[in-house]
C-alpha cells in the first residue's frame, strides 16, 4: 500500500466505522474516565439490587451502564490503606502504540518484532534484592498478577481487543469480570500473540512469536467489612523460533541487510520456551483501632528450554562447544520461588505505617547441575512509612533488609512543584549468572553482590496550554554483573556513573492541535562505563490533531510520530542462553522513524490505524537496527480495535 492511499483508507474506515458502535450512553468528557476516585467504598449495600447490581436510571428508566458504573483499583492501594477507584479507559492517547514494546515509548531494545527478546534500554533498580531468575528476555509480555486490575463491577463486564499488524502480526486479548454479590467480584482473561516473523518467513504461518497465556482473579471482603481478599494467577507459555539475526554481508556476499522476507538469516531449527505460572494471594484482617494484620503468599514457577538441531545449518551460529550432547541443543533451567509475607499495618493521625517480615525459598533446576539443583532460603524484615499532609503534599518511606547483608532503601517526597526520589540497595546475582550448565556455555561464579545509588528529581510547571517536566536522574551501580564480548558472564571491579537531565512536554497549541515531547540524555562515566550501552541521546515526539467532530460523536486524534535514538554500539542477542551481551563491532546508527496513525473513538468502541515507518526510502539508510543483525519494521499498515460491553 503506498502512503498516498493512506488517507483515502483512513476515510472509508471513518465511515464504516458506525458499524462497530454499540448503544449510546451519557455522554461524558474525554478527558474524565481515568480519574481516580479517592476514599469510596467498593460497594454501598443499600445502593444495591437483589441481584448485586446498582440500579442505574437513565431518562427512559432503562437501566444503563459504562465506564462510570465498571471500576477497578490495584492491591497496592489496598494494601496502603488508601483504596482509588478507576473506571474504565476510553482515551486516545497513545491508543495507537498498542504493542509492548512501543507502549513503553520505545524504550526497551528488541529484536524487531512483537515477542522477541527485549530488555529496558535503560537501568533500572531491581524490584526483588533476592535471588530471582536470571531470565528476564521476555518479561515484558508477562502480565504479573500481583500488579493486575481487580474489579468491582455493577454488571457483567467484557473488554475485547484486537490487533492487526502488517505481515501477519495479531494479538488479541479479551478480559471478563462480574459481581457476585456487592462484595465478590471474579474475572478472567485471555492473551494471545501470532507474530509473522519479519526477516525470511518461509510461509504466511511461519511465525516467529507464537503465545498463548489467561489468568484468573477474584476478590472478596466480608459483610463487616474486615477482612479482604484478592487473589490471582497468571499463566503465559511463551514459545519463540529464533532467527539469530541476519548473516553479515562479510560472512556471506549473498546476503543484504535490508531485504526483509528475502533476507538469509542464521537459524531455522531453534526454539526458546518460557512457560511461567504464578499464584498471588493477599489478604487482611482488621483488628480493631485501624491496626490490620496482612499475609501475602506467591508460588512462581518458570521453566525454560531452548532447542536447537545442531545436525542442520544452525550449527554454524553456535561456537565449537558441546558440553552436553553434539547433535542436539537442549538448554533446560527450571526455577521456582515461594514467598510469604507477614506484617502488622495501620494509619495514625494521618501516617499509614506498615512492618513486614519475609520468606523467600526457591531453587533454580537442570539436568546438567552437578547437584541437580541450587537452592536459595531468605529471610527478610521490613517496613513503610508514608505521611499524605495534604492532597498535593506526601512524603513515604520504605525499606527492606535480606539478612545477612542485603538491603533496599526507598523514599520519596512529592509536592506541588517538585518530585523527588531515592533509592539505595544492595542486591544479589541473579541464580543464571552464578551457574548456568549449558551445551554451549557453562559456569559457576561466587560473585558480589551489587549496589546502587539512585536520585531522580523532577520539577512541574502546570500553565494553561503548557505542561513541563524537566527532570534528572543520577546513578552510581558497582560491582556490576554483565556478558562480556566473550559472551561469558563477568563482574565488572569498578563503579559507573550515570548523569541522566531529561525534559518532557505536553503543548496544546490553539483548540485543536497538540504536541508531545520528551528528550533524555545520558552521560556514562567511571572504571565501568563499558558495560552499560546506552543512546546519548532519546527522543520522542509526537504532533497530532485532537478533537471532536460530528457534534462529539466521534473523538479523533490524526498525527504523527518521531522517535530517535543517537548511534551506540548495542547489545547483541545470543539465543542459547537468552542474554544480551556487549560488542564493540556494530553500531546501531542513529535514524529517526516517523509512524502516521489516527486513532478515534465513537461510544465505547475505539479503532487505531498506524502506518509503520513513514520515512522508508527517504534517508541516506535504507533502513535501521535495534539489535545488531536485526533490522527494525519496514512501512505496513496496522489497524486494532477495543470495544467494551457492560452487560
């Protein structure tokens, strides 16, 4: 499709678009459904129905129910004693980036298509400073039930979407909650992902992602109101068929980088599993006098393979080693962690205060282990402290201690014109990096542990037509773990640090026109600043229309996005053992990619088309990397929509 039928496409899709309409509800303002709603109770008896449903009464008695009657709030909020209420997301912001990866801003490094391996572009603080995994290349489209929406929901409530990206690449997902009674609410959803690989499909169906995952969840308080329970489960088997990049013209004059379906990649006979399933319980008694006691109980189960017939033209990606078997690769880790958390928590002249201790007891299995298994026990105590002085005042504390040595340090301080936050920690190797028994790579390390120091400070300006974010953020990490050009994993003997200033706005420019912007740059010093490959400089721009049309009947946004990232010598991707590793070969130049999309809503139903890579055969490159031997999309067209039902 040439770019010059965008817009006739665009058209006709806006005209068919009533098709997909369900019945009309109140009309509300664009702007108003993702605002919390602070302090409400999930559910007032009296305002009840036999049935567990709020009558709702529109001008023709008939009962009617939306975005405003179907709420959902997050565990944290219970847990902190200050529940927020949400209903339901019918804005077009950001609408169009549907997938994980451009959702985030595009600030994780992939592969090149939906579903490949992926990891943060930039360093983050790890959430757990005990042992976990080590294999974190496809967390990102792991939905973790101890973040997830619960709901309170005034009639059954479904939301459907449905992704269709140029060359075959489709996700759908489609989510179910309802009410019990006032109290009780159940739910499920179902995720799936059918990614056409990009680079030398050998078929329609030849896909490079293929996932299936659903997860279950309720939540239930009793009459008195005392005691409350979420629970939850997640399950994703997540299979990939690897590629290993596009071979190098050096290595074969046959072979051209930006050829797409045509190009001649290394691997066709290997395959990366995770199958990850996760029970989360949380629940609470109240005691009396606001003191509450809370008990958090996790079973994560992660189990990974990687296959590969070494008796096929695959072999050559790989280097010379077979430790384990010389026709055939299978690389399988199994890990499992049980926690258990118990605490005391409740607020006091306006403090929330909360002291924990905790449990961690896993393992990390393969056949090949010497022992067969490495095990880990830990023992933790904790606490949180937060102080809301007022609506725009709050300042919090949290921390956490891994005895023997082990700790996080976490505060924050929020005000009407600035945010700041610290954190400090001392966190453990990850059980990958301390053994791995592979067929290609093999080792047992007794590294250090690593520790962090991180600032981030942001100020706000709020004007009429303007919103601006300036913003720093300075790291010092030592003792840092990463693979080497060697591919093997190494500590890193000195420290590195990060001066990060940032700048975010939002323009409204006239009554119709707006403009989004953010702009992030990173200088990286000291004895290890080798080992952490980040872009100079990031940008992301966005610059569309925004408005109702037909007498706000319909709500469109028409623009166009810019996003660019400086050249740096990124992280390569090995396979075998699903890691990013260091090299000094390759540079992902710098290129900027400009997306064109109109998202629009009419009712509850809202449909996004984006065409990929605008400025394809413009530019000096033909086109560009995200991971060296990965190119990233040529120009198709996507198109998603989301729809919801209230009954």
């Amino acid at each position: 499709m040439t770019k010059r039928a965008l817009i006739p496409v665009f058209l006709l899709m806006l005209a068919f678009q009533p098709l997909f309409a369900q019945r009309p509800i109140p009309q509300v303002n664009s702007g108003a459904n993702q605002g919390p709603r602070q302090g409400r109770q999930l559910a007032d008896p009296e305002e009840e129905d036999a049935e567990g449903r709020r009558t709702l009464l529109d001008d023709s008695t008939k009962q009617v129910y939306g975005p405003k009657t179907t709420l959902y709030f997050f565990e944290k909020a219970i847990k902190r004693n200050n529940l927020k209420l949400y209903e339901q997301d019918t804005l077009l912001d950001n609408f169009h980036n549907y997938d994980p990866v451009a959702k985030s801003g595009w600030k994780y490094q992939d592969l090149g298509n939906i579903g490949s391996a992926a990891k943060p572009m930039y360093y983050s603080v790890p959430e757990v400073i005990g042992v976990t995994s080590g294999f974190h290349a496809y967390d990102l489209y792991f939905r973790d039930p101890s973040k997830r929406k619960f709901f309170d929901t005034k009639s059954p409530f479904t939301e459907m979407s449905a992704f269709f990206g140029g060359g075959n690449r489709n996700m759908l997902d489609v989510a179910f909650a309802r009410n019990v009674n006032p109290r009780w609410n159940i739910g499920l959803d179902f995720n799936t992902l059918r990614i056409r690989k990009t680079l030398n499909p050998a078929q329609r169906d030849d896909h490079m992602t293929v996932q299936n995952a659903y997860g279950l969840h309720t939540n239930y308080r009793s009459e008195n109101g005392r005691y409350w329970l979420l629970g939850a489960f997640s399950r994703m088997k997540h299979v990939v068929n690897e590629i290993g990049g596009i071979i190098p013209p050096e290595v074969d004059p046959n072979s051209l980088y930006f050829t797409y379906e045509d190009a001649k990649v290394w691997l066709q006979n290997t395959r990366a599993r995770d199958l990850r399933q996760d029970f989360h319980l949380y629940h609470e008694y109240k005691l009396g006098n606001g003191l509450q006691f809370y008990h958090i109980f996790d079973r994560k189960n992660q189990n990974l393979v990687v296959e590969s017939l070494l008796d096929t033209p695959d072999a050559l990606f790989f280097n010379s080693n077979r430790f384990n078997n010389p026709d055939t690769t299978q690389n399988k880790n199994d890990f499992e962690e049980w926690r258990n958390e118990f605490g005391l928590k409740g607020t006091f002249k306006g403090f929330y205060y909360n002291s924990f201790m905790k449990l961690r007891n896993g393992r990390m299995e393969s056949p090949f282990f010497p022992n067969k298994r490495s095990a880990f026990n830990e023992f933790y105590i904790g606490g949180e402290l937060i102080g809301k002085i007022s609506e725009k005042w709050e300042v919090s504390a949290d921390g956490e201690y891994l005895i023997p040595g082990n700790f996080k340090i976490h505060g924050i301080f929020i005000s009407p014109w600035l945010d700041v936050e610290y954190t400090k920690a001392l966190y453990k190797p990850t059980s990958m990096q301390q053994i791995y028994y592979g067929n290609h790579f093999q080792w047992e390390n007794n590294f250090s542990d690593i520790g962090v120091d991180q600032v981030r400070g942001s100020i706000k300006v709020d004007l009429e037509n303007l919103r601006l974010r300036p913003s720093l953020t300075l790291n010092r990490v030592n003792n840092y773990i990463y693979f080497g050009e060697d591919q093997l994993v190494a500590q890193a003997s000195g420290e590195a640090f990060m001066i990060m200033p940032g700048f975010a706005a939002n323009f409204r420019l006239g009554k119709k026109f707006r403009l989004d912007a953010e702009v992030i740059f990173t200088q990286v010093s000291g004895e290890a600043a080798d080992q952490f490959r980040i872009p100079k400089w990031y940008g992301n721009t966005r610059f569309y229309f925004d408005s109702p049309l037909f007498n706000e009947n319909v709500f469109v946004q028409l623009g166009v996005d810019v996003r660019y990232k400086s050249s740096f010598f990124a992280e390569a991707y090995n396979p075998s053992y699903q890691q990013f590793y260091l090299q000094n070969t390759f540079n992902v130049y710098g290129y900027p990619v400009a997306d064109i999309f109109l998202d629009f809503r009419i009712n509850r139903t809202r449909v996004l088309f984006k065409y990929n890579h605008l400025n394809a055969g413009m530019m000096s490159n033909e086109g560009y990397f995200v991971t060296p031997d990965y190119t990233g999309y040529r120009s198709f067209l996507d198109l998603g929509i989301t729809w919801y039902l209230f009954d």
